[in-house]
C-alpha cells in the first residue's frame, strides 16, 4: 500500500502538464485521482496519504483545476463538451468510491470534496462505502476543509478588472471556483461559510469590467450547485447576477453561451428551491426572446427554464401565456424536421414547455359568474388551441402529406406523443363551434393521433397520463360534436399494413396493450374501457364494433387478471370492474370469453368480483359509479348463477352478501355527497 499511496502522488503531481497531453493520459491522471479517493476511505490509507495533503493540494489536484489552453480551445469548439467536463450536473455524490469520472479534472473535484470532509483515519472498515448524504465526517472537530482547502484556497484573490482568461489570476481563480464546486457537501454543512464565500468571493466577479466568461459560467455553476444554502436576504442580488449573465451576448470572438446556460441552470435550481423573482414578467420575456431557431442547443435549456418558471409563476404569468405559446409556437414550427424523422431534443423540450403552460392556464380559470373575465380567458383558450393545432398540423398532417408513396408507412414519428395528446386535449375541450373544428382541423388531428397511438408502445420511455386523458376528451368531444358518427366510420390507416379501421378501434388498440403495461397504465386503461364502451353512439350503425371491442376488452383484462389471482391485490379492483363494463353490454359473449380457456373461469371471476365489492377489500369500492356498476354485475351474475343451477354455492352466497354490502355503501355515499 506505502508503494502504491507513493506512486499515484507521483504521477499525480505532473498533472501541471495536463493541457498538453491527450486524452489517454487525461485518463491515465483521471485514474489516479480516483486510487488516492479510495484509499483515503480507508483507516491505513488515510495514514498513508495524510502527509502529503498540502502537497497534493498544491501540486496535483489545484493545477487540474486552473484554467488552461485546452479548456479555452474547447469552449470555442465545443461548448456542449466543454460543459459536460467543466460545469457537471453528478456532483452531488461526492465519494471515494465514485466511478465513470472519466477526466482528470472531474476525479480532481471529487478527491477535493473527499479529503475537505476528511477528519482523520475512518473507523468503518474498507468495504463500507460511504453513502451520500451521510454528513458524520462532517460532525466534531475540524475537518481537512477547515485546516488546509479554505486557507489553501483564499491565498487567490479576486481578479482586478481588465484581466483577461491570458490572466495569471484568471487562470488560478477558475481553479478556485471549480474547488467551491466540489465542495457542496463540506459547504452545505457550514452555510455561514458558503454565505462568505458566495459574499466576498463569488458575487464581485459579476461586476468585472469586463466580466470573464470563464469566471462567469462557473460561478453561474456554483451558485446552482450551492442553492440549498443560500439565506433568503441573500437571494435578491443573486438573482440579479444571474439574469445580467443570462443576457450576457456574445463577444466579436468568444461565444458566451456557456455563460448563458449555466444561468439558465441556476436560476431554475433558485426558483425550484422557493425563490420568486422580484417580476415574473420581465424574467418570461427575458427566456422568451432569446428563443430562437439559430441556436437548438441554447433553445432547449430555455425551454426548460420557461417550463421551470410557468410551473411556479402559475397566476403570476397566466396573463401572458397566450402571447408566449405563440412565440415559442414559432419557433417549434421552424425546429420542426421536414422529414418524419424522430424530433430533436430541442422539439422535445419545446413540446414540454407548451404542456407546462397548458396546466398554468388550466389552474386560474375564472368563476362563471365574473363574465368579463371568463370571456377574457375564453378569448384566450381559443388562441391557444389555435396556436397549438398549428404546430399539430406541421408536426403529424403535413409530413403525412409530403410522405412519398413508396415508403411502407405514412405515420409520423412516435415523438412527444404524450405531451402532443395534452395540446390536443386542451383543443378538444376548447372547441365551442362547428366552424373551430373546421378550422382547427380537429377530425384530421383526430384521426392521426388515434393513428400513432395505436402502434405507439414506449411505456417505459415516455409518460402516457397525457394520452388516456386525450382519449376521455376525444370521447366527450364525439359525444358533442360528432354527429355524423366520424369517430366510428371505417377509415384508411396510414400504418405499414393500410388496414382500415375507426377512430374508436384505433384508441382501444393502445388501452388493450396498456393494460398489461404496467400498474398506473392497467388502472388508465381500465378507468377509459368504461368511457370506450358506454360514451360514444353506437346506434350509428356501429354495434357489432362495441361487441368486438367488449371481446376484446374481456379477454386482456382476463388474461391479465390470471396472472396475478393467486392472492389478492390492488390491481384486482380496475381489472374486475373493467370486465364488469364489458359483461354488462355483452354478457353471454364475455361469459364465453371467461370460459374459453378454463371452464370455471366465469365463477372464478364471479367470486373475485364479490371479494373486491365486499366492504373489508382494500381499496375498496369509492365512487358512486363504481358501486353502482358493481351492484348492476352482481345482480346479473347472481341471476345466471341461479340459472346456472348453482343455488347452493359458495360464490352465489358471497355475491349475495357483497351486492347487500355495496347497496348499503352506495346509499352512504349518496348522503354524504
């Protein structure tokens, strides 16, 4: 161990050459960083290594730190990467026993943070990794961070103005700052110190003439990384400094937009952590106008961070979220991939915005009885809805217009199509009249969502709450508008095989595979086969599609119910009510479906339905549809049951008492409603 402790400082020390080697040996001082980490986790290597801390600070893991010719080449280069290896997001986890630091400078920050919260030999033993969060180093007595890293660190002073990143001080002071960065857990436990700290040595360098962006972006970092500490008096002038960088524009030549990312990072870490701007305002249309088609990296970051501040703003900025979807609108529209290509992440991003604004402008809506303001809002819905079937119409009914025919399939991409079904959703419920529809386009949206998410099946990437919720307002939309009976005429897919198939058919296509996707998707889906069987009009000549999508219905929430009836759950409660839905329309063809497989399928279901209905299951039955429904299966299953002979049975006894028991809760649900 002596050997090895000696020879990892060793190659560790050179690291002052660290700017004019490649990346393998970027890797090779990455590695050493890390062993000195790891062995200073351990009681003997703790011993070993303790002697040469102020030589290791000096001549290893600070000249990593400063400033170099590489970091400068490479945020002219490459900013992405540059800020990927500079201004990391993981952190947080400082540790001997992290891994997949993979640069030097990276493994420097970390053994800084490990050694400033080091005390002295630790008493756990060698394979004992210490989890994050665990501040007991922290606790008695001073640590290495109070007796060498601080001092170490204070001999820099501040840059004097005109300094540039050529800079002796420069170079040396972004060393300073990346070492603040590491140490967010040795800070967090002295918030005075980080108050201090953030004072006198982070704050002045916003009012540089000129401000280095070097300097700046990881200060901006900082500040991110240290929000839980900071004092609330405090916040104000801070909030200032971020937003001067986050409008800090290019120089003729060096690009500044690490400057403003970072900023972009600090400012939401600030509000999600409870800060509110001093004018919600001024800071939405500061993000909003540097939006923009030239630059998809940038973009993407502020989509975030307008998401970020409508999600808090909520009232504050719902004034203005009509003109704002409208701007952002076009620049998603420009974004947008001429072929059917998966969208960029900046679409993505730009998608999540629009659905952040959606549930802001959902959450003031006006009383009916202030008929001023309600029709403010309404005028504003309208635009909305207009604004968002725009993008709809370039993101799905254009690129299938454009398709050429030789191509196996016209969809479009599968992208976002959980947040694209809240923007449709939010159109659906904001129709008022035949003209909007017309308008809007809502029937070919319509049939090109129910298109892509009948093939959609990305239940482990994407959220779907969005999706379920479209499908119950596209129902109640047919139930208001669709006379005509659209939903449920045969239409030609644009999927590989050109089937055709309705509206209707396509939606239950994604809830029959949802149900077995996973729990929180079984209860959507089987929430929506009620909706799906019972809402639209099938008397327009479409009663043998209800029968087959009951069949079909049945026969997944069977088989899904199958394989977790061996003791009861949860789960059990949407599965059973949803083949209830189902039995109830058809209930010969379901009772077939129980028993295609297993002759007592259908008591075996009968008898699980009684246990669910009876008032000691959990979660028992809640709302007074779902007792009634429960009532009406129980009293038709205890009929055939009796038709069937089958007096004398236990599951006819426990039907009985279940239907007695669901009678009494609904008529105490119904008085306390």
């Amino acid at each position: 161990m002596p050997h090895i402790v000696n020879c990892v400082i060793r190659i560790s020390k050179q690291s002052i050459h660290l700017s004019k080697l490649n990346s393998l040996s970027d890797r090779i001082f990455s590695l050493t960083f890390d062993v000195i980490s790891r062995v200073l986790e351990t009681g003997p290597g703790w011993r070993l290594v303790s002697p040469h801390f102020s030589s290791l600070m000096d001549s290893a893991i600070f000249p990593a730190l400063a400033l170099n010719e590489k970091d400068i080449a490479e945020w002219e280069e490459d900013t992405d990467e540059y800020m990927r290896k500079n201004l990391p997001s993981e952190l947080d986890d400082i540790s001997g026993w992290a891994e997949d630091l993979f640069t030097a400078r990276k493994s420097a920050i970390n053994l800084l943070g490990v050694l400033a919260l080091s005390k002295g030999p630790p008493v756990v033993s060698a394979a004992s990794k210490r989890k994050k969060g665990d501040k007991s180093k922290g606790k008695g007595g001073s640590c290495i961070g109070e007796l060498l890293v601080i001092p170490f660190l204070s001999k820099f002073p501040v840059p004097s103005h005109g300094e540039d990143a050529s800079s002796k001080a420069v170079q040396n002071y972004f060393g300073v700052l990346m070492a603040y960065g590491g140490l967010q857990d040795f800070l967090s436990e002295r918030k005075d110190l980080a108050v201090t700290l953030i004072r006198n040595r982070i704050l002045p360098l916003y009012y540089l003439d000129p401000c280095s962006p070097y300097l700046i972006s990881t200060a901006n970092w900082i500040i991110g990384q240290l929000t839980l500490c900071l004092p609330e008096a405090m916040c104000t002038d801070i909030y200032n400094s971020l937003m001067k960088a986050l409008s800090m524009e290019d120089a003729e030549d060096v690009t500044c937009y690490p400057v403003r990312a970072s900023a972009s990072g600090a400012i939401a870490e600030l509000i999600e952590n409870g800060y509110a701007p001093p004018d919600w305002v001024a800071l939405l249309q500061v993000v909003v106008k540097r939006i923009s088609a030239e630059d998809e990296n940038e973009s993407a970051l502020l989509f975030q961070l307008l998401g970020t501040i409508v999600d808090a703003g909520q009232e504050k900025v719902a004034a203005h979220i009509p003109g704002t979807v409208s701007n952002i609108a076009n620049t998603i529209t420009n974004l947008l991939p001429s072929v059917p290509d998966p969208w960029p992440q900046v679409v993505e991003q730009g998608f999540a915005a629009l659905v952040a604004m959606v549930q802001a402008w959902d959450s003031p809506a006006p009383d009916e009885n202030k008929e001023h303001e309600k029709s403010a809002w309404q005028l504003g819905q309208t635009a909305i809805a207009q604004t968002f079937s725009t993008v709809l119409q370039k993101a799905w009914l254009l690129p299938v217009e454009q398709m050429e025919p030789t191509l196996d399939s016209a969809l479009p991409p599968p992208s976002c199509v959980n947040d694209a079904s809240v923007l449709l959703e939010f159109i659906l419920r904001s129709i008022t009249s035949m003209e909007e529809i017309t308008h809007m386009k809502v029937f070919e949206l319509v049939v090109i969502w129910a298109d892509i998410i009948a093939y959609w099946d990305s239940w482990e990437e994407e959220e779907d709450q969005g999706v379920f919720n479209a499908i119950k307002e596209a129902v109640s939309f047919h139930q208001r508008f669709d006379s005509s009976g659209f939903f449920l005429k045969m239409l030609p897919s644009q999927s590989a095989n050109g089937s055709q198939s309705s509206v209707i058919s396509r939606v239950s296509s994604f809830v029959t595979r949802a149900i077995a996707a996973y729990p929180s998707a079984t209860w959507r889906a089987c929430s929506c086969i009620h909706t799906l069987l019972h809402a639209p009009d099938f008397s327009l000549g479409a009663e043998d599609t209800r029968m087959t999508l009951a069949v079909t219905f049945g026969e997944a929430t069977f088989s899904y119910f199958k394989g977790v009836s061996d003791s009861p759950a949860g789960i059990w409660k949407p599965l059973l009510l949803a083949i209830s839905s189902c039995y109830i329309c058809y209930p010969d063809a379901i009772q077939q479906v129980l028993c295609k497989d297993d002759g007592n399928g259908y008591t075996a279901w009968a008898s699980a339905l009684a246990q669910v209905s009876s008032s000691s299951f959990t979660p028992g039955l809640s709302s007074e549809s779902e007792i009634k429904l429960a009532i009406l299966t129980l009293a038709t299953v205890i009929e055939r049951l009796l038709a069937l002979s089958m007096g004398g049975t236990k599951v006819l006894q426990d039907c009985y008492i279940s239907l007695m028991e669901s009678c009494i809760h609904l008529k105490d649900v119904q008085e306390d409603g």
